[in-house]
C-alpha cells in the first residue's frame, strides 16, 4: 500500500508564498512521476505542475513564473513553491504519484490540502 503526506496549505494574503509537500512511502518500485493537482469550487481538478523522474516539468499556464515544482527522489518527495499568490490559486492542492510495482504501473493520489489566498 502506497500513502501520501501532504502538508504545506494554509490562509495566506494575495501575492504571498506557501510550499507544498507530498511524502510517499510503502510498496514502491520505481515513481515514473510525481505532480500537483488543484480544484476549486464548482471547477474541475486541473494539472497544476508535474515533475518526472528524470525531472522534466510542466506548469499549466496560469501558474508558469510563479510556481515552482521540485523533488527529493532520496525521499520519494515533490514540493511545490507557490510565489505571488492570487486569489484565484484558491483550491484543493492534491499530489499524484505515478508509480510502479511488480511491473505495473499505479496512480495514487493524496488526501488534498486546502490553499486560500485572500485578504
């Protein structure tokens, strides 16, 4: 069994910092890719950032300059920087893993952080 631990989510003011961050532990072979997901009230979950094992990137655009995704591969652990906050980056964080067991191939995801950006 895969677990993620996330952490990092809080109340913070418009054009303020957080950072995120996701451990995953148990059962795992190999991680092909761990990322950031974000969904808001009445929206759909969206990719918000994404790092591969070799640490290839991609940013949904909105974010792209203000977001940063990093990882620990020692410690199976994916941080996201989030600069320049707006009220719009209001939503449940939730990390994804991409990972591998045995020779499948897995998703899991984490329980989500809330981030609210407001005044």
């Amino acid at each position: 069994q895969v677990q993620l631990v996330e952490s990092g989510g809080g109340l913070v003011q418009p054009g303020g910092s957080l950072r995120l961050s996701c451990a995953a532990s148990g059962s795992i072979s190999s991680i092909n890719a761990m990322g950031w997901y974000r969904q808001a009230p009445g929206k759909q979950r969206e990719l918000v950032a994404r790092i591969t094992s070799a640490g290839s990137t991609n940013y949904a655009d909105s974010v792209k300059g203000r977001f940063t995704i990093s990882r620990d591969n020692a410690k199976n652990t994916v941080y996201l920087q989030m600069n320049s906050l707006r009220p719009e980056d209001t939503a449940v964080y939730s990390c994804h893993l991409d990972w591998n067991k045995s020779g499948s191939r897995s998703y899991s995801w984490g329980q989500g952080t809330q981030v609210t950006v407001s005044s």
